[in-house]
C-alpha cells in the first residue's frame, strides 16, 4: 500500500511557453479546429456543450454529480479551447504567408 497521497500528482502540469508553442501541440489545435469546425463536428461540440457547460444542477445534487459534471465540463472546455488555439495558429499562418 502507498504512503500519503501526493496531490500534485493529480494536477495538471503547468505549461511553459515551449509547451505551449509546441509544434505537436500546434498541429493538435490545427486538428481539433478543423474536426470541429463546420458540419457534423460543429454539431457535435453544441451538443456536447449543451449537456455539460449549459447543464444545470438542483442545489441538492450529491457531491458525487457535481464532480462527475465538473469533470465533463473540464473535458468540452479544452476542445474549445484548443479549437480556438488551432483559429489562432492559422491565422498567424495565414499572415506570415502573406508577409513573405
């Protein structure tokens, strides 16, 4: 059995700039953007937002849905997010392109 939990095991690393300007995770964002962009994956992240982001709970909701929630909503924050990287990532493609 193990000792005392260490919390930070359960944290998400920080990023750096490096990580962040990566160009693995460029090409994720670019992915991400591109899947849900139009069509069936615009479809898809509404819906997804629609059962988590935009979900209400009642106050007397045991602790256990909240998390569940939390959870879900963590996990459609960061499509969007990288979705919005990948926007971003193009467009500062898109103008060094035109630059050259």
């Amino acid at each position: 059995m193990r000792g005392t939990p260490n919390w930070g095991e359960f944290e998400r690393p920080q990023a750096g700039a490096a990580d962040e300007a990566s160009p693995e995770r460029d090409q994720l964002a670019v992915m991400v953007m591109r899947a849900t962009l139009a069509g069936d994956g615009k479809a898809l992240l509404a819906w997804l937002r629609s059962i988590t982001i935009e979900r209400r709970v009642p106050p007397g909701a045991p602790d256990a849905v909240l998390r569940e929630l939390e959870a879900q909503r963590r996990l459609v924050f960061e499509i969007e997010r990288l979705a919005a990287e990948g926007r971003a990532s193009l467009d500062r493609r898109n103008t060094a392109a035109a630059k050259a």
